[in-house]
C-alpha cells in the first residue's frame, strides 16, 4: 500500500507519530515519510532517532497555516491527520485556540489535500467526539464531519477522506498511567470519581487501524476499534497497589465513562470482527454496499461505551503491559 507512496503526519512528534513512523518504516518500504509540526525542539529530538535515512523528513508548520500546509502537501499521497489540541481542562480555558486549531486546522488541511491531489487521508479521532460534553470533543466532532463531507466537497477530485476513533492510549504522555507512576512513591493518588471507565488500547493498535482504514476506505468511513475497557481504580491498583485513593471530583468538562459509537450513530454503523464502521448518513452512502462490505448491522439504538462494554481489562494484565513498556511510558 505504501510502497514507494510519499505519506506526511500532521502533529507527527507526538506519541502516535512516534509508533507509527517505525512501524510504517518495518513494514511498508515508503518513499519518503514527512513529520509535519510546529515544535522545532521535537522534531530536533525526533531526528535523532532516525539520523542519515533519507525516507524521514521534517516540515515545521502548523495545520493553522494553510499556505504552509499547502507546500508541505506537494507531491504527498497519504496523510495521517494527527496534529490537535488534546488536553481537555486547555480546552475548556482557551476555547478559541483550540477551535483555531481543531476546526479551522482540519478546513486547511481537506482544503490543501484536495488542491494537492493527495490520495486519501485519514484523520484522528477521539471517544470524546461521541455525544460530546466538552470543547474538545465538540470540535473533533465538527472535525471528523468536516472530514466525512470532504468527501462530496473534493467534487471531481480523487482526494478521499476517512477518520478513526479511539480512547485513552495507554501510557502515551499526559494520560492516566504515567500520572499515576509519578506519584506513586507519594503513596497517594487522586481519583476523579470511583465508578469512572475508561477504553484501553496500545498505540500500536491505534496505528494498525489507521493502517486498515486506508486499506478498507471508500470515503467518509469513521472506524472504531474493540478494545477493552478499565474502572479507574483498577488502574490505580494496578499502577500503585498499595496506594491510597483520593477522591477528586471529576474534572471541568470530563465525562465520567467514555463512548464511541452513540445511540444516534448506531442507525448507520456496522460491525466487524475486530472493528466497528460508522458509515455517513449523507448522499445515501450508509447504504453503499462497497461501503458495508460484509459488516453486519448494529441494533437501532445500540451504543459502544467504556461502562457497558462487553470486553474488560483485568489488573494482572494491565501490570503486565507496564512492566514490558516501562521504559517508555510517558515518554512520548
């Protein structure tokens, strides 16, 4: 699929950027891989790991600047859309900047990638854009809509969209886990509300959808992956079992379990054996059998969250996981 293609990962230095360039660069024989951010010290530290290899390229920018993007994107045949802002309480205090670069970045870069001739394109999404209760996830839903439309916006042009959604990556830096490890020699961890769930999943699954997202597309697909879901004392007992819990109260704008596919979505998903596909509603297309292919409809009013999910993580697993990836969680 991506032998001899030329693919660019807008937000490329953070954590999924950082799976999926040497996993793409292990599998796949790519033309030429382009980081495209706007942190010139990341890019700095990220270049490092690659040194001489003529394959990794890197683009400062920012998804605000359409003219950059727009000269970053010649030549492009894939892009991975992964540049956000993601931090839920920034969010919430600085509304306008996140709309600047969530909303707004994400009508530069379908713009740009149309105007270029990009292929395909498939954009990251998040749980919190599934009935959202938060400036976040109010603009990655505008996002991946804005996405899902790109598809009748390209008009005559071949450029096709699509958008994947997951949850809480385990370990990758500001979530729940690393947190957790920095405080638990203090012996004491806060805990939003006792009943709070959470989705799990590793960066490489996140980066095996993407992968098949860009395999299975024909235009406007949002694809969501099964993964497991956790209580969050459970990973505090998991992190720290000796720990006390503090409870907190649940933060400006978090939700207290996590969905992905909502009751309104549910008329138009289908399912599969290690995913599930919400199809468009527009121009007819959550019809279009080369859209289905062989999934199976969802029930009317069916919903995929973190406290009814039928798939559970258990404690002994996810230490597991922490002790083979400590040396890197919280890193990226």
């Amino acid at each position: 699929m991506f032998n001899d293609k030329s693919i660019l990962i807008t937000g490329g230095t953070g954590s999924f950027g950082h799976t999926f360039v040497p996993l793409t660069l292990a599998r796949f024989k790519p033309k030429k891989l382009i980081i495209f951010s706007r942190d010139e010290m990341k890019q700095w530290e990220m270049a490092k790991i690659y040194g001489d290899d003529p394959r990794v390229r890197f683009f400062i920018g920012d998804v605000r600047d359409k003219g950059r993007l727009h000269r970053a994107l010649g030549g492009i045949d894939y892009v991975v859309h992964a540049a956000a802002t993601k931090i839920v309480p920034t969010a919430e205090y600085n509304p306008f900047e996140c709309v600047k670069t969530n909303i707004n970045g994400a009508m530069n870069l379908i713009d740009a990638c149309i105007d270029q001739g990009v292929k395909r394109v498939v954009a990251l999404s998040t749980d919190k854009a599934s009935s959202p209760a938060n400036l976040y996830g109010a603009t990655k839903l505008a996002s991946d809509k804005l996405f899902v439309a790109g598809n009748s916006y390209a008009g005559g042009h071949e450029t096709r969209f699509a958008v994947v959604r997951y949850g809480n990556v385990m370990g990758s830096r500001g979530s729940v886990i690393p947190f957790f490890m920095s405080l638990e020699k203090a012996g004491k961890l806060p805990i939003t509300d006792p009943r709070m769930t959470r989705f799990m999943i590793t960066l490489d699954q996140g980066v095996k959808l993407v992968w098949h997202a860009f395999q299975d597309m024909v235009g406007g697909e949002i694809y969501v992956k099964k993964i497991p879901s956790m209580n969050i004392t459970d990973i505090a007992k998991a992190v720290a079992p000796d720990a006390q819990h503090e409870i907190i109260g649940i933060r400006p704008g978090e939700k207290l379990h996590e969905q992905m596919i909502s009751p309104e979505d549910s008329y138009h998903t289908y399912e599969y054996p290690e995913h599930f596909k919400i199809l468009p509603a527009i121009h007819q297309w959550s019809a279009d059998v080369n859209r289905i292919k062989d999934g199976c409809k969802v029930p009317e009013g069916f919903t995929y969250a973190s406290d009814t999910n039928t798939e559970w993580m258990n404690i002994e697993t996810l230490q597991q996981w922490i002790e083979a990836h400590r040396l890197k969680i919280g890193a990226i």
